[in-house]
C-alpha cells in the first residue's frame, strides 16, 4: 500500500495518544468505517462528545486519512500483516493496530463488495434521443417564448448492469455548444488514431 504524506501525516497524529486517547480512536475508527459502508451514515458522527475536545481541522485530516487506508487496504486485499506493517510505519502502538485490523476484518467482506460495485469502466453511450420543448409561460404566469432541448443519453457499461440514462434539458445556444466540443473530441480522438 502506497499512500500519499497527507495520509501518512493523518495517520500518524491519530497514532498519537496524546492527541487521540484510545476512546476518541475507537470512535473515529468506527466512524470512518460506517462512513464508506454505510451510503446513510450519520454525517454528525465526528460530534460525538468523546471527540469534542479534539481541534476539528485535525479530527477531520485524521478521519480522511484512515477512510483512505481503509479503502487503499480493501482494493489491494491487504491481509492482517500488510496492515499492521504499514501501521507500525504510522508509528501505532500494538493495541492500536489490533484494533484497527478487527475492526477491518469484521467490514472486509462489505468493503469489498462496495468496491467491487463502483465498476472501473466509465459509461458507454448507447443512443441519443431529443426533443424540443417550447416553454410559453412560467409557474408565475409570465410569458416566456422560449425554446429548449430536452436530450436523453442512453448508456450502458462494460459490466453490463444496467444504468439510468442520462437526462437534461439546454438551450439551442448550449446544445451547440456541446455539439461543438463533441466534435472537436471526435477529431482528435481521429488523429490520435492515425499516429
């Protein structure tokens, strides 16, 4: 596992006792967990009064850095020896990385599976469908007279899993404009090709 000196910082202040005494580390560890695994955590979990003495700035640096170990140890599915090595690195006490390692093995096998469902291919366009909509009076009453696009992509992924096409609505100066840099992409991506 590689991560960036921002983490590895956040990591290092949450190993510190001083700063962090085992209760505030337990909490925000069971913080960040439910946070990835949990698309409906609780968004005022960092307020728990265990964590009120703690300057928020840094509280929130070291809740960061442990979500990214988290999810940096669940993508390469690190084993208990790869996170403790890393850990001792983080300069954590015993106690600490055992902590930290439980808490990773009992969500292992939801974290994966989150991961897994993100995908790693970008959506694939389909079909465009459009129609044009003419707006001649506001909820207000007033009149408006205006023309605007209504434009549906119909996507797909390489995973095959179905995906809710892509709707919005532009004016005809925007849809130009859209159409405009889809074609410039069309060319270069010709170019690149002919290289």
């Amino acid at each position: 596992m590689e991560l960036s000196e921002y983490v590895q910082s956040g990591l290092q202040i949450l190993a510190d006792s001083g700063c962090f005494s085992p209760s505030a580390y337990t909490v925000l560890l069971q913080t960040a967990f439910q946070s990835l695994l949990n698309a409906q955590a609780d968004q005022v979990a960092l307020d728990h009064p265990v964590l009120k003495h703690i300057d928020p700035t840094v509280l929130k640096h070291c809740h960061a850095a442990v979500a990214t170990c988290i999810l940096e140890a669940g993508k390469h599915k690190a084993d208990k020896s790869t996170i403790s090595t890393y850990l001792e690195d983080c300069k954590f006490d015993r106690e600490r990385i055992e902590q930290f390692c439980t808490e990773y093995q009992k969500n292992k096998d939801t974290l994966e599976i989150i991961l897994g469902s993100i995908g790693r291919c970008p959506l694939h366009i389909t079909d465009v469908s459009w129609r044009l909509e003419y707006q001649i009076k506001t909820n207000q009453l007033h009149k408006t007279y205006r023309p605007a696009y209504l434009v549906t992509l119909n996507v797909e992924n390489s995973d095959s899993r179905s995906h809710p096409d892509v709707s919005f609505s532009c004016t005809m100066e925007q849809l130009q404009d859209l159409v405009g840099k889809l074609k410039d992409a069309a060319k270069s991506l010709e170019r690149a090709s002919q290289m």
